[in-house]
C-alpha cells in the first residue's frame, strides 16, 4: 500500500475514533457557554460570576443533571474570558456557539460586555440569560427576542441617593457635583438621570464632568469639584477609576458629605485598594444575604467558606441567571433553542435574587437598595424596611 495512503487511513481512522469518543460524551451532556471577565478591569467582577454560574451547574449535577428528550444529562459549562474587551466578548460567544456547541449562553458583566454577546447570541438566534447589565442600557440596543436581564433599572438606582437623602432628612448644601465616565450607563446616569433628579429635587447640579473609561487621572477634575464646595458629589465609573479618584479625593484634601460611587465602589477590592478612604462611600445595590430570597443566606455562607472572600451581590444574580436558564431548560425538554427561548419566557418563580418575570423587552427589575462600606464591610442603610446598618453620614475626614 502506498505508504501516504496508508498514512492518511490511519489518521482518519484516528479522526473518526475521536470524533465518536466526542459524540458519545456529547449524547450524555449539553452545553451552556459563558464569556466572563476574568481579566482586565472588570476582572472583580468575574470572579464572582464565574463562581455564580459554576454553582448553579455543578447543585444541578450533583443532584442528577437535567432531562433532555427524555434521558438525564449533564450540563457542562464552559467560560471564556473576554478580557474585559467587547470585541474579545463577541468573538468568545460566537466561538461558544459555533465550536464548543452551546445550546445557550449566560452573559458577561456591564453594558458594553453584555451587549456584545447578546448581539452574537440574538444574530445566531440562541438563548441568553444575563444579569449585571442595567435595565434601560440593555434596552436602548434593540427590541430583544433571544437575549434576557434580570437586573436593576438605572433611574432607580440613580434617584435612589435623593430619595435617601430626603427620607433620612440628610442636610447638605444641595449643591452637587457629577463625574460619569462616557460608557452607555455613565452617560446616561451622570448625563441625563443625575442632573434632572438633582433639579426635580431642589439641588443644583455646579459641575458635571464626563471622561474616557479608561482615565487614571482625575486631579483637576477633583479639584474644581473642591473649589465648587458641593456637599454631593456622584460618581459613575468602573473600578480601576474609582480607585483613583477615590485616593486622589483624598490627596486634594476634598471630603464632600455625600460620596457616591456607582459600579467601582461595588466589588470587595474597591475597600481592599482604598482602605480606610473606603469607610463611608456609598452604592448603589440590589442584593444582601439578609434578604428574605430563598437560598440566599446559604449562597454567601457557601461563597466565603469555599473562597475565603468576603461575598458580593453578582454572585446572587449570576447564580439567579443560571437557574432560570437550567430551569428553562428543563421545562422545554429539549435542547431546541426556540422551545428553551419560550420556556425562559414564562419565567415566573423567586430566586435568590428574588421574583423573577419578564416584560415585553425581555428584563425582570431587581429593586435598589444603597449600600455603604463600614469598616470593610457592606451595609445595606436604605430603604429603611431593607437596612441592615446605620447610615455613617457625613463622610468621615481624609487621614
């Protein structure tokens, strides 16, 4: 026999072997995919989605898997990091389709992550269930079939100081200054949302100040917004510049009596890399193991026993957003996309992030509450029937 020919047999009889040895893994198991962040700035927020989604998956395996076509399987979950990049994000959830063959997907974290994979999930018509991704920036993209959010509405959020502040009868000199960076939520929280609050409420709005997402250097910004004496002052930005100003702030010697820093104050290295200039800054949040969901006591509990870290509210809705696909799944029986994409659908049950059910643009609110960071810990201090702290008000002094 030729020696090529004989040769090009054996490789392809080695082809096909691999070929039915991955057939008849895939006949016990389906796949789900997830591009996450777990590296680059968004990394915090990776860490806990990954955690979220791999829990949800590995309860369902160990407690038999799911019925497809009436025969138990296994789902596998394979993640991909995006690199915090939305290009990297697109290109990872059309690689999860196309060759890890997912049958749906869970989102990444922020706007502009979620929003590229769920365009490449709605263009490849494949179900995606996402949290981490406020309501109306997710909304302003597209009139959605396939992608899905659970998660909070940004004028909630973002009236939610002024409603404290007037619930708590906080006195400031109801001058305010806004530093939003140029994302979709920045732009719309400190562009529109934040300054019509601020007028409705009798504030005046003395400085707003956009800047590029990936800014380090904030010392004029701060600096005027010190020469403008405003009591309030409300951020908007991801972690790594929250960091800065927060330190920056400090190094000016500026300590305004209402500090809020949206999306960068919530993960637990913002108090880690701030220390002490941590205590007293506020955010915006959704979610606390004191909330009477169910499992989510048990979450935390799990969370910081198996990492050693301290838990934090994306663990619950990353959770939440894979059972409501695995439940999805489930209750379609197969893994025909347009039968779990209905089944998602008529999501109707509490979760751990509590009730979740879909409206016509396909996102469930998750009602706000504001946090405040104590001595390295999180406190819920608003709404009152939600608190589980004391407002620490003014903003303790710079040392």
């Amino acid at each position: 026999m030729n020696p090529i020919y004989k040769n090009t047999l054996k490789a392809l009889s080695i082809s096909m072997l691999v070929g039915a040895a991955v057939s008849a893994m895939a006949a016990d198991e389906i796949v789900i995919g997830a591009s996450i962040p777990l590296s680059g700035p968004l990394a915090g927020f990776g860490l806990y989605q990954k955690w979220g989604y791999e829990t949800a998956v590995n309860d369902l395996n160990k407690a038999g898997g799911i019925t497809v076509d009436g025969k138990k399987v296994t789902v596998k979950l394979v993640v991909r990091d995006d690199k915090t990049d939305p290009n990297v994000t697109a290109s990872n959830t059309e690689t999860l389709i196309s060759r890890d063959k997912a049958v749906a997907m869970l989102g990444s974290c922020t706007p502009a992550l979620v929003n590229a994979g769920a365009l490449v999930a709605e263009r490849r018509k494949v179900p995606l269930v996402a949290g981490c991704d406020p309501l109306q920036a997710f909304k302003s993209v597209r009139k959605w079939q396939y992608a899905w959010v659970m998660f909070f509405d940004e004028t909630e959020l973002a009236t939610a100081p002024f409603r404290m502040m007037s619930d708590l009868n906080l006195q400031t000199n109801k001058k305010v200054v806004v530093l939003a960076d140029n994302g979709p939520d920045g732009t719309l929280v400190g562009g529109k949302i934040w300054p019509e609050t601020a007028k409705a409420g009798g504030y005046t709005v003395v400085q707003n100040t956009s800047f590029p997402t990936d800014s380090q250097q904030f010392t004029s910004m701060v600096a005027e917004a010190k020469s403008n004496g405003a009591d309030v002052v409300l951020v908007d930005a991801i972690p790594p510049q929250a960091i800065a100003m927060r330190k920056q702030m400090a190094s000016a010697g500026y300590t305004p009596k209402i500090l809020v820093m949206e999306k960068g104050a919530e993960p637990e290295f913002f108090a880690q890399a701030t220390g002490k200039l941590a205590n007293g800054v506020l955010v915006g949040g959704y979610w606390d193991p004191s909330f009477p969901y169910p499992g989510a006591a048990d979450l935390a509990k799990r969370f910081e026993s198996e990492t050693k870290q301290t838990q934090s509210q994306h663990i619950a809705d990353s959770h939440a957003a894979a059972q409501v696909l695995l439940d999805a799944i489930a209750a379609a029986g197969t893994t025909d996309r347009e039968k779990i994409n209905a089944a998602i659908a008529k999501t109707n049950k509490s979760y751990v992030i509590g009730p979740v059910k879909f409206d016509s643009f396909n996102t469930s609110a998750i009602p706000v509450t504001v946090m405040q960071w104590q001595n390295g810990k999180a406190v819920v201090v608003w709404p009152k029937d939600r608190a589980n702290g004391k407002l620490l008000f003014p903003l303790p002094e710079s040392k």
